[in-house]
C-alpha cells in the first residue's frame, strides 16, 4: 500500500474528526450536528482503512468500527428523525 494512501487516509481521519467535534461542541442546532456526524462517519470510514491497511494499527480500526455504528446513529438521531427525541409527542419521550 502506498505510504501516500495510508499518510491521507491518516490525516484526513484526524482532521476530519477535529472539524466535527468542533461543530457539535459549537451547538449549533440540528442540522449543523447532523452534518457534523456526517463527517464523523468519513472520518471513522476512513481511520478503519488506514488501521486496517497500515501495520499494527489494528486497534484505531476496531475502535473505529464501535465509533462509525455510534456516529451512524447520530446522522440517524440528527438528520433523519423529524422530531428531537425526548420532546413532548415524540416517541420515546419523557411525556
């Protein structure tokens, strides 16, 4: 594999989860925070390629599997559900 790949694949994880952080600690609504795990979910797809493609960097592959399940159901909480869970109505709510 070409260290060029795996260097990309490396970094673009890393800045890519920074962005995203710093959007959903920014609070910035929904929509924003959806997005942002959006970019969460590149990032943890690419951060499996490089752990599972570069030498001994198993372990951020793996944690990276548990993180892209948990970053899928924020898209999923943040940009597909029409109503935020827990408000009044909702399902799942604290009515």
């Amino acid at each position: 594999m070409s260290d060029r790949l795996l260097d990309a694949l490396q970094y673009y994880g890393a800045g890519a989860a920074t962005l995203a952080a710093l959007l959903v600690s920014l609070n910035l609504g929904r929509r924003w925070t959806g997005w942002a795990f959006v970019i969460f979910v590149t990032s943890s797809l690419a951060l499996i390629a490089w752990g599972f493609l570069q030498s001994d960097s198993e372990g951020i592959g793996w944690q990276n599997i548990a993180l892209l399940g948990i970053n899928c159901v924020g898209v999923y909480r943040y940009l597909i559900l029409k109503e935020k869970p827990g408000e009044p109505g909702s399902k799942g709510g604290t009515d």
